[in-house]
C-alpha cells in the first residue's frame, strides 16, 4: 500500500519545490483544475511516459485524483512503485479537499 501524505505536508512539498505532483485524471479535468505545478499521468500511460517525466526513480512523487474514493491515484502510485520508484505516496483527499481548503489551484 502506498504512503499517504497530508494536505499540509503536500502543500509545504510544494512551495520547496521539493516533489514531483501528478494528477491521476488527466485530460479535461486536468485542463480544468489541478494542483499547482501537477503533472498529468494516467494509468494508461504511466509506462510510456514515467521514464521521461520521472528519470530520477529516487525523487519524491504524489499522485492524486478527485476523492478518497477515486482509485486513479492509487493505481498510478501502485504502477510507478512496480517499476522501481522508491518515494511514491499519495494524497488520499484529492483535488476537492485541496480546493475545499481554498488553496490555490491551476488550468492549463
């Protein structure tokens, strides 16, 4: 099972700039609304597209969806683990607690 981090841990993450974060829905909801600096990753495309978006398999990653009942971001976390990235873990909450918060968000 994959780690979880914390709405405030992930928000701190990322104002260091110090984690890669992906979004697990891609696509218009992507374009939408994501996290800022996020990535699109879905699971159909984590073989193909992790080795050039993520050629450090040691660097710290957090994948996310839209809710803890979402199972993308799981399923991308549990794909990047299986080919050798050592710090994956993901934020259970998702995209609707981030902006619940009212923290900042993105569109492409």
């Amino acid at each position: 099972m994959t780690t979880l981090i914390s709405r405030e841990d992930l928000r701190a993450a990322i104002a260091a700039g110090s984690v890669t974060v992906l979004d697990a829905l891609g696509g218009e909801y992507y374009a939408r609304q994501h996290l800022p600096g996020a990535v699109a990753l879905v699971r159909a495309d984590v073989d193909t597209l992790a080795p050039t978006l993520l050629p450090d398999r040691d660097a710290p990653i957090v994948t996310y969806c839209s809710n803890p009942s979402c199972p993308n971001s799981g399923q991308v976390a549990d794909r990047l683990t299986a080919l050798g990235y050592t710090d994956v873990r993901k934020y259970r909450e998702g995209i609707e607690d981030w902006a619940s918060a009212g923290l900042p968000l993105e569109s492409a």
